[in-house]
C-alpha cells in the first residue's frame, strides 16, 4: 500500500511571479509528513490547458492532494471554483489554498471556499466597472486608450 500523499501543485500567474509561487508551494510540500511532489502545473496569464491536465491526472487517480498559492488562482468565478472543488473531492483529492488558509481536510473548508470565492469575485466585478467607466471617461474626453501607434 502507498503511504506517500502524492501532491501536486498548480501555479496561474504572469511570468515573473513564477519563481516566488514555485518556492513557496514546493517549500510547503516539503514540510509536510509522507509527502513526495509529483507534478508542478503551470499556466501563464489566462490560460487553463495545464489546469484541466492536472483535473484530469487528479480525477485519474494520480494525484492525492492539489496545492495553490491562493483560491483566485483556480478561478475567479464562485461557480467555477466550487465546481472544480467539488470534482476534485469527489476523486478523494484534497485541495489546500495556503494564502487563504483553506484545506479541504478541514471541516469549515466549504464555507472558507464560498466566502473567498465571493469576495474575490466581487473584487473582479468591481474591477471591471472601474475600468469601464475610466474607457468611458476617455472616450468623452477623446483621449487614446492604451498604446496607440501612429506611425501607420
């Protein structure tokens, strides 16, 4: 029988961030008891194709435990997250969002998970109304949104 808790970890970030988040994670993976990483998943900027093959190794039965920086790095959007949650529960893998101190391990997890997951997709929402309306503002003042180049 395998003793070894089988870890993972997924990483959504812009490249600078990288090097911080893998140090971080791995350090955390190294500290815990029976644990041997086998995967660093990492998706840049908006992509998912390292997340959904790290889904499908996770509900494959490779992957016992599955560890983020934080709840945003899975998804922005409450449903998703708690879908994706949700799927991996199902296939007895744990998840464990360290800057949020949430582990699925632990009884208040779930709520954790819909209280971040709210907060942050508020947080997006509200990003989005200010970037409208600042476009907005610029149009009316004819300003150039973004980096315009005029040399045709």
């Amino acid at each position: 029988m395998n003793n070894f808790i089988r870890m993972a970890i997924y990483i959504r970030c812009a490249v600078e961030e990288i090097c911080n988040q893998v140090e971080l994670l791995r350090d955390y993976v190294s500290k815990q008891e029976n644990a041997v990483l086998v995967k660093v998943y990492v998706d840049r900027g908006h992509g998912k194709q390292k997340f959904e093959e790290m889904m499908g190794a996770a509900t494959a039965g490779n992957i016992d435990c599955v560890v983020a920086k934080d709840i945003t790095r899975f998804s922005r959007h409450l449903p998703d997250t708690i879908r994706d949650v949700y799927t991996l529960k199902q296939s007895n893998v744990d998840v464990v969002f360290l800057e949020n101190s949430i582990d699925t391990r632990d009884r208040d997890a779930e709520l954790k998970i819909a209280i971040f997951s709210s907060i942050t997709e508020e947080q997006s929402r509200k990003m989005r109304e200010r970037i409208k309306h600042g476009c907005e503002c610029s149009m009316q003042r004819k300003e150039s949104i973004g980096s315009a180049d005029t040399k045709g």
